[in-house]
C-alpha cells in the first residue's frame, strides 16, 4: 500500500486525543519558557540527520494542530531519508511552536525508526526470494502502540493483530490453563464464530497437528530453529495445505533469511518495535527571509 494512503487508517479523534495526552505528560502545569520566547510568529526547519525511512507525518501534524501551529512537508510519508534532509517547515507562535517541539519530535523519530527496521526486514526477506509477510507483534511500548503499528505498515511489513480482539492467539500458558492442545483450540473456536481466525502456538509437529486437526486456521511455530522449522512447516502443509504457518522466537535482522522458506506464510518480529533505534530529527528556528541551515549535524 501506498505510505501516504496509510494516514486513512488513524481516526482523527485518536490522534487528537494521543497529541493531547502527549502533551499534557511534557508540560501539565505552567510553561515559564513561554514567557522567554512570547508569542510572536516563528518559523522553524525540520531536518532528518540520520538515514532511515520517513514515517509518522500524522502524529507530528496532530501535535502541532493541538498548540495552534501548521506545518509544510516537503517529504512524502514513507520517502527514504539521506541526512542532512530538510522535511519540512512549522510556522506558529514562538511560544506553541517550541512547546510542541520535543512531543512532536519523539514521535517522528520513534515512529521512523521502526519503519526503518521494518524495510531493512522486508528488504532482507525480499532479497532470500521470498515473498510472505514480514510482522510485527504486541510487543510495543504502552500507549504508543498506535504509532508503533503504523511505522510498521510504512515501513512495508504488516501489523499483526492490533490488539486482542484482532485474533484469537492462544499461546503456550492458554495451552496448559486449558489442559491441551484439543481442549485450548475448542475452546477458541465457541468464541470466535465466524468473525475471527484462530492461531496456536506449538512447541512440535505433534502439537502442530493437533491444532489444526482441531480447527486452528494458523499455526505459530515459536523458538524453533531454522534446521527444524521447515521440516516441520513442510509436514504440516502436506496435511493441512490450507493452515497458515507463522515463524515467530529468536529472530533478528542478521539471521531472518535462514526463515525464509516456502512453507512460511508469515514471519513476526518483536524487535521491530521493541529494538528498532529512534532515527534523528532536529528543529532549528530561522529568521523570516532567510535560508534555514542545519548546522548541528555531526556526521
């Protein structure tokens, strides 16, 4: 999907609302700086200092609309970031253009830097000759998880399920509370109808079999190593050639090709959003009349 088509998906009121929450957790009482900077019109140069993809142009606009500021990109959602790269221009109050500043500035960058970990993922998988889907998980940062979820999409991977209401997974601890495999599975499906998929999450081709005997529609291969995870793919897609399989536990950028493989349909990574580092924006103020520079960037 186009980048610029994903800020469809954000309803307007949540953004509203996170901006508003954001900003009141960084000044929730009094702003003296305010008093430094007044009121009079300003404008200031965002500039993107480290290489990476460019995501969550929704959230900074949502931000600054809160604290009565517009913003000019120059740089479409989803553009490939070499620094020094200007990405757009905040005209504003002096006062509520640097209140916004630091909010708006966090959530680029968090936002920019798991999409770029979500292309180098895609990239990696793309370049083994395979053509399944590349996931996130549920493993992002509390209240953040929007954002999180959208750099994943930008970044070209797919989302997973947002939140538990997107999929029935039932995993290794629902397995044991249930009383096995069958029972977990049987039980998962009563609730799901017809409206919701079933996942499972298996520790063997034993397990694996009895999912989808019992009704599973994908199946979680977690923590298995590469050695043994196609072999057991493949075993279970000649029975069962209409189950999904999802690869998921101790994957990384640096070993996810040995993943790879035909019998895969999806492969998640935690560390899409729990490791992907922050890329580096900065805002720099400039006279009215003049050419902005960005003269903090150290390579």
């Amino acid at each position: 999907m186009d980048p610029e088509g994903l800020a469809l998906l954000l309803p307007p009121a949540t953004l509203a609302a996170l901006a508003d929450s954001w900003l009141r957790e960084d000044c929730p009482g009094p702003n003296h700086a305010a008093l430094v900077t007044g009121a009079a019109p300003a404008q200031a140069a965002l500039w993107a200092k480290s290489p990476g993809v460019l995501a969550g142009r929704p959230f900074f606009d949502a931000i600054f609309a809160r604290v009565n500021c517009q913003v000019s990109w120059l740089l479409p959602e989803g553009s490939k970031l070499v620094p020094v790269a200007k990405v757009a221009e905040v005209r504003g109050p002096a006062h509520c253009l640097l209140l916004g500043e630091r909010v708006a500035l966090n959530t680029l960058a968090r936002c920019s830097g798991v999409a770029s970990a979500a292309a180098l993922a895609v990239e990696a998988t793309r370049g083994a000759g395979w053509a399944g889907h590349v996931a996130g998980t549920r493993k992002t940062t509390p209240g953040f998880r929007l954002v999180e979820k959208y750099g994943l999409q930008v970044g070209g991977a797919v989302a997973h399920r947002y939140d538990l209401g997107g999929l029935v997974m039932v995993k290794d601890n629902h397995v044991l509370a249930a009383g096995g495999v069958e029972k977990a599975v049987r039980g998962a499906r009563q609730v799901a109808d017809f409206s919701l998929k079933v996942e499972v999450e298996v520790s063997s081709l034993q397990e694996a079999v009895e999912a989808a005997e019992a009704g599973a529609d994908l199946v979680l291969l977690d923590n298995f190593r590469p050695e043994e995870l196609h072999p057991t793919a493949a075993a279970l897609k000649a029975r069962f050639p209409s189950v999904g399989v999802e690869a998921s536990g101790g994957i990384t950028l640096a070993n996810l090709p040995q993943f790879c493989g035909p019998h895969i349909d999806v492969i998640s990574l935690g560390m899409l959003t729990q490791a992907a580092p922050a890329l580096d924006f900065s805002l720099k103020l400039f006279a009215e009349g003049t050419t902005p520079v960005c003269r903090a960037y150290r390579p």
